[in-house]
DNA sequence: TGAATAGTGTCTTTCAGACAATATGCC
DNA sequence: GGCATATTGTCTGAAAGACACTATTCA
C-alpha cells in the first residue's frame, strides 16, 4: 500500500512487469519431464525457457497459468500449485520483472500434440537433462523439482502424473521416477493403501501376457496432505 | 514473456501494482500476535493491515519485506521467508494490486518500540482475536498461521521467536503457544534434544526462586529443515 | 520447609524397512 | 509349461506417546 504522496507518485509512473510461468511436469519414456519452449528473440535468442506471459489485468494469478497451459498443451483441470515468486531485479535484462512461478502436473495422455506455431518450437525435456536456459528458469525448475519430490511424500499430487484409473504397479512407477530409486513393493503397497487415498474399482486390467492388476482410483479428487 | 506485439504492447501501457506485505509474529503475553497497521486513509479506513508497501524499482522482493520490517519495528538480521503470493483481481479496490506476502519472527525483546508516527498506528494483535482487518490480510494471516504451525514441526525456525541463549522451557512454551496445547515435557525433551538443532551453554539462569534452568543455544544459525 | 520450576526413564504402540514365495493370465 | 507381472506377511528396529517422581534454588 502507498504510505506516501512520494511513494504512491513514483508508483504511478515506474511500476515492475508481473509474469507466470509455468513449470509443467509429466511422465514421458518413463522419465519426469518438463516443457520448454524454445526462445525466438533477444534476450536468450535460441535458449529454452518455461512457458509463461503477462498476468492480464482482469486476471487472476492462477487463472493465467492456467491459460499458459491451456495455450500450450491443451490441458485443462490439471494439477496447478503456486510455486514461488521470483523477483531478483536483474533477472530480466529487460526490465524489472517479477514472475509468480507455479507448477503444473498432468499424464501425458491427456496432453494434446504440443501446436507447432511458426514462431514457437515446445518440447518436454527430462528434468536432469536440461538444455542451455533463459533468466533463472533453471532455479525454477530446479526449485519446482525440490517442491514436488518432497511433496508426494505427504500428499496425492502424484496423481496428478496418473490418468484417473491406474494400477498400484503404474503408482510405484511414479514414485520410483521421482525419487529416482527403486522402493520396495510391499511396502509401497502398505504405505499407499494405508493412505486412505485409493478406492478399488473391481475391475481388472487384462489383455496382457501376466496376471491383470486391479484398478484402483483417487477416493477424493481434491490435493490432500497427510502426515 | 512477451509472445506477441499485441501482447507487449498492451503490457507497456498497463501493469499490474506490485507490494510485499509481512506478516511479522511474535510472541508477548504468552500469546502467538502479529503486527497491524491502522489504515489512515481509504480504503479500508480504520480497519488494520499488515505492514507493506510497494516494490522499488531496484529492489528485491525479500530486501524490500526487510525494509518494512525495519521501518516499522526496527528489527533486523530477523527469520524472513516468502509465504504466498496473492493476486485476486479485486483484492484491492483502488487498482490491480499484487502483493507477495512474506512471514517474519522476532523475539518481543528484539523489538525497538514501535515508532508512532503521525500518520501511522501500529499494535501488535493475537492470531486468534483478530480486528477488522483490511484487504484479504485476514486470509494472509491464517495462511501464515498454518505454515507456521506446521513448519515448527520439521525445521529450526521456532527458534526465531527466541534470544539467543533459552531454557529448554521457553522453548517448549513458544511451541505450546503455536499449537494451542499442552505438550509432555519429557517427549518435548527428547524430541528437540534429538533434533541436534540444540548446544548446551553450560550456563544457568539462577536468580529465580527455584532451580535453575541450563541455557542452551542453536548449534546452527541458518535455517534447518529435517525429517 | 514450602513454593516453584528443572530435570529425568520405562513401557507400549506405531510405523518404516528388510526380505521371498505364490498367483494369474497369456502365449 | 514358460514368461511376465500381480499379490501377499513377518520380523526387526526406531521413533512417538503415555506416564510420575526427584532435584535445586530462593524466600
């Protein structure tokens, strides 16, 4: 808030630029991955950067990542958590530009083919294998990475990783891509169905050459902690 | 990042208002409070807010949060972490305010008294007995709460509330506090003693019409995360 | 010696982690 | 039957939680 005449003055005339960007994970070759977008002008000319934009002036903060993803992939309902804000003042050689970063998670079936635009080429790449990137976006994601690690630990965001029915096989997957470790089978299985998260469906996965897994789904579709 | 020339364009004429606004606790009479400014000047004239102000142009977003605190209460060197960001479109009646909210600790010892300007009056309020408060501050002050209720539990960050030197009591009545109850004394002990966040003195407080208590301090300053 | 707070140990329960054999479906 | 993955239980060690008495200082 504006305490002084001097101060609400300046503000009139000098004020940052806000952006969200989004830092949007997925599973691909068994891999956690992140999209990046690669940059068509100065600053960064060729270097990767997460997809983001300007917060619209009607706009709430989370409704603009989620239109970034939208725009970008598709996606809608996803996974989508405020992440940090980023505000170093030389982070942009532009100009002052404060970014409120969030995070993003979907499965990768539900993601249409990223549209290759003429001026914008998108890719997922693994999230410890990263390209040459712009601004601080490698912190970002590096933090995101952090937040996300630790947080399935205490929450059913993994899920978000998962379509809406899956097997406990295909759970353990996305845990042991994340931790980036194998965990023991039962018990994984123990601490999970302990969790109260998962409901069976009854039904089973057949078709394959091995014994069906059973279904299971989210019991409650919302983000829970626990512990 | 600007994606278009529509885009930047619309951006160079209209930007979004950018404050931080700190939740600054601390605990006097045995209770969990937080420093609240009265509003001078409409909006919300009369009502209580958080201290903040705006972002200068070429300042970082967690100097200028230690510049308000030292303004007001004239702390520093004093636990500082980002809490949230909130952007709600109508969150400010004036204009389109986006403020990154930030929680602060202090010992009440540590704190100069609180310069009463002119303009400005400041009182410290406990989290469960709140004021007319203006903004959405109320929610950024229950947000707060919540993180730091849980964070006590898994980092060395109650220890902001505290001198440097403390009786393992004092230490186990700011987390009574935050909680709201009773916690076993011996469990408490064990508990924080196993944490290693702590170091013996080898002093005691003596003066006190009963035993006296050995002072301990942190072992380690920076900010500590377990479990 | 009475008032006030400091300091201390055991038992039980719960949870995390190590560990391997059987079941089912398809070819 | 062979292959591939699904499913299942016990033991052990660590940590959390319940619980009550003795120690020290000062007035």
């Amino acid at each position: 808030m504006a305490d002084t005449i001097e101060e609400y003055k300046k503000e009139v005339f000098e004020k940052p630029s806000v952006t969200v960007d989004v830092l949007f994970f997925t599973i691909k070759d068994n891999k956690l991955q992140a999209l990046l977008i690669k940059r068509a002008a100065w600053p960064f000319k060729g270097y990767w950067a997460l997809p983001g934009g300007f917060v619209r002036m009607e706009e709430d903060l989370e409704s603009a990542a989620a239109r970034e993803i939208y725009e970008e992939c598709g996606v809608k309902n996803l996974f989508l958590e405020q992440l940090f804000t980023f505000g170093d003042p030389k982070r942009d050689p532009r100009t002052r530009v404060i970014t409120v970063a969030y995070y993003a998670l979907a499965p990768i079936t539900e993601i249409k083919k990223i549209q290759k635009s003429e001026v914008k080429e998108a890719k997922y790449f693994p999230v410890n294998g990263l390209p040459k990137m712009a601004f601080d976006h490698k912190r970002i994601i590096n933090f995101g990475f952090k937040r996300l690690k630790s947080k399935i630990g205490y929450s059913n965001i993994a899920f978000g990783l998962l379509p809406k029915n899956f097997s406990l096989s295909e759970v353990q997957n996305i845990y042991e891509v994340i931790y980036g470790k194998k965990i023991d089978k039962r018990n994984f299985r123990k601490w999970i169905l302990a969790s109260g998260l998962l409901v069976s469906t009854g039904k089973k996965k057949s078709g394959l050459a091995h014994r069906p897994a059973l279904i299971y789904k989210l019991a409650k579709r919302e983000v829970i902690t626990f512990d």
